[in-house]
C-alpha cells in the first residue's frame, strides 16, 4: 500500500389429523381448525378439562397413519390409539407450523437454508478463478484511475483518517483495489498470483477470498491507526508539511501480504525467488519482508505505508494459529 502526499487526491397439521388443534377456553372464540363433530359440538375447552367433559362432548380424532377414532369423557379407546395419534400429530405439527416453536426452529431453518445457499453459490467458483477475478477487479479500477476524475478516484478509492471521518468508510476496501503505477499493480498482482493460488487451491476459493478481504481491511485499519495515534506523537509534520490525517495511502500490498505470508508460515523451507532473481527459503523471504515493513513504520511511513503491510501480517498470523489449532476452515 502506497501513500499519495498529494492532498486533492474514498394449525393446521394435516388434512386428516385433528389432535393437535389447540382446544381454546371456553371464552376464546371457535378456531376454524378445529374439527368436531357438527352434531354434538357445544363448547371448547383445553386438554387439562377433558377429565371433566361430559358424554356430550364427542371429539373425532384421525391420524395420518390411518388411526381413527374419538375423545369421550377424557380418554382414548385405547392406550396404543393414543400413542399412535399424539406422535404423528405432533409430527406433522413440527413440519408444518414452525411458528409454534416459538419462532426457534423458523430461524434456524432459514439460518440452514441461507448457508445452503451462499455455500452453493461459492462452490461455483474455481481457484483459478477467484485469483483471476480479483487481479481482473485490480485492473480495471487501475484503468478507471486513467479514464475517470481523479478527484473522485481520490475521495472514494484511498483511505485517509480525513476520509473515514467525512463517512467515507467504504474506502477501508476500496482502496485495496486501487494502484496509482503499474510497477506497483504488477508486483502486487505477481504475488497474488503465485501465493493466492496456492492458498485457494489448498484451502478453496472462498478461503482465499475471505483472506484477501480481511488482509486488505485489517491493513486499512492499521494505517489509520498509525497516522491517527502514533506517526503524530513521532513526527509533527509529514512529508510537505501534510498533516497526518490528511494523508492518503492505496494498493493491495496489504491484503497481498496476508496472503503471502500465510503461505510462507505454511511452507517455510519452500524456495522463494525474492524479487523474480534470488532463491532463497520461504521462511527468510518472511522474515525479510516484516523486517522491512518494521524498518518503514520507524521511518515514518512515508513512502510505503509499512502499517498496512503490518495489518496484514496480523491476519496472517492469526490465520496460521487456527491452522495449527484445526480450525483453519472457519476462518
């Protein structure tokens, strides 16, 4: 992530089944569900009264496994009548009236059926082409740089404390999409391909694209933290004489660098060309690369905004602890 020091630059159960209609006080009006018999019908009264309905009260009972019957006097003709009864009602009554679970089982299997769903909708995406697709969304926003105002490129797609403060808190993503030069789109695009692959084709598509937004968040997160607390207690000015919160930082370095990293942690004794020429260990390589960010947020952050890169070392150290706790799928 780079920083741009200039400042213009963010019920009813079933057809055939009647028990587990509520049988209502008798003040309550008449439930249209209910099914008594029509010729000996006077009254309604709950279950805990049957003990003292008179011979009058003459209720038909079905069930869907084809147990008929009825309720006089309090009771069943038969023990098993009962059993079979009461159990397939209240079955049917589960499938039918979630509601009457006090709204439990109704969230829950919207929760079940809205996770089916997303989990469908991302097992349609590849490895490849998630990676492609986020260098493809890299692309275009750095090809909108060139075509649209840079004004408004500067308000709505580079993170500042000014900016988030103005509302603009859209820019904590947006801005992981965004590259002012095509040095800095290809070196990050080069290392999203290689290690992004990887990391999606290890741990799926959606792994990795959840990865990407929270390095690219997290990075944000750090910077503005940086210019808002720490670089003002260090350095009174910045660069020009630009106050702190008015300087704005691009790039997906950091969200990168989430990536990256989690790989490196993953296979450290991995061979890693740094910069395209020199082989070295993966873990060196790591250790190079927060080196160098440290090297940066003490230097003030001026040129390249090491805070960021930091934000997202964090997300992937936190990733590889879940890994080595079993919990890497939930991240």
């Amino acid at each position: 992530m780079r920083r741009q020091l200039g400042v213009g630059l963010l019920t009813k159960i079933a057809k055939n089944g009647c028990l587990t209609y509520s049988l209502l006080p008798k003040s309550a009006s008449p439930s249209p569900f209910l099914k008594p018999d029509s010729s000996r019908f006077h009254h309604q009264r709950s279950f805990s009264e049957y003990s003292t309905l008179s011979n009058s009260n003459l209720w038909k009972i079905c069930s869907s496994n084809g147990a008929r019957g009825t309720i006089q006097n309090g009771g069943f003709p038969s023990s098993l009548l009962a059993k079979r009864v009461f159990s397939s009602a209240l079955l049917q009554g589960r499938s039918k009236f979630p509601v009457a679970m006090r709204g439990r089982r109704l969230f829950s299997s919207f929760s079940l059926d809205h996770r089916r769903r997303r989990g469908s909708f991302f097992r349609r995406f590849t490895a490849d082409g998630v990676v492609l697709g986020l260098i493809a969304t890299n692309v275009a926003v750095f090809i909108l740089w060139k075509v649209a105002d840079n004004s408004f490129m500067g308000k709505n797609f580079m993170i500042s404390v000014d900016h988030i403060l103005s509302g603009r808190l859209h820019t904590l993503i947006t801005s992981a999409f965004s590259h002012r030069d095509a040095i800095h789109l290809f070196s990050n695009m080069i290392g999203l391909y290689f290690f992004g692959t990887s990391i999606a084709q290890t741990f799926g598509p959606q792994y990795l694209l959840k990865l990407y937004l929270a390095g690219a968040l997290t990075g944000s997160i750090f910077y503005l933290v940086y210019q808002a607390f720490i670089a003002p207690s260090i350095y009174r000015d910045d660069l020009r004489g630009v106050s702190h919160s008015r300087v704005p930082a691009l790039g997906a370095s950091a969200a990168t660098s989430a990536i990256m990293l989690l790989d490196i942690f993953l296979y450290p004794k991995r061979i890693i060309f740094l910069d395209l020429i020199f082989p070295l260990p993966a873990f060196l390589v790591g250790v190079f690369i927060v080196g160098k960010d440290i090297l940066r947020v003490l230097q003030g952050d001026r040129e390249v905004a090491g805070s960021a890169h930091l934000g997202g070392a964090a997300v992937a150290t936190v990733a590889w602890l879940q890994k080595r706790k079993g919990r890497f799928g939930r991240f």
